[in-house]
C-alpha cells in the first residue's frame, strides 16, 4: 500500500514541481526517493528499501510473515492517519 501511495505522491509531485522555473520530472522525484546513496541509478536493495520498511511495520507480531489481522489493522491505521492529515489541513 505505501508504495501505492508513494507512486500516487511521486506522480502528484511531478504535476507540481512542473510547474516550477525548472520542471522536475516524475523520474527524477523517483530517484530522489529510491536513489538514497545518490550515484544516479537504483539498486533492487534501494527499490526493496520501502517494501522491506513496510513489511517490518505490518509484521506487527514480528514472525516473518503478516497475517490477514496485520494487514486489515495497518491498513485501518493507515487510514485513519490519512483522514487525520485531512482534517489538520
């Protein structure tokens, strides 16, 4: 789901960055967010970075594996962040 919604972030970026002096491509805000040893190109280790940091967090029982509780209680809590960020805006 977080890379879903990094993808979403990084397209709606693109569409406003572009719209600064020097538009900023949708491929250079994904670099920016994968690249993390800034050399210009992206690893499967840093592309497998966010999956691995999510994992970790819906793996709320930390057996190496997420259940369907897990991934409905991440999910709900995740929403309910989002609609939190909503109503603070």
């Amino acid at each position: 789901m977080k890379i879903a919604v990094t993808i979403l972030a990084l397209l709606l970026a693109g569409n406003t960055l572009a719209e600064t002096p020097e538009p900023i491509t949708a491929g250079d805000a994904f670099m920016h967010h994968y690249d993390s040893d800034k050399d210009g190109k992206i690893s499967l280790e840093e592309f497998q970075a966010p999956a691995a940091r999510q994992f970790e967090q819906m793996d709320a029982d930390a057996d190496g594996s997420i259940s369907a509780e897990e991934a409905t209680a991440f999910v709900e809590k995740l929403r309910s962040e989002m609609q939190e960020t909503g109503k603070s805006q």
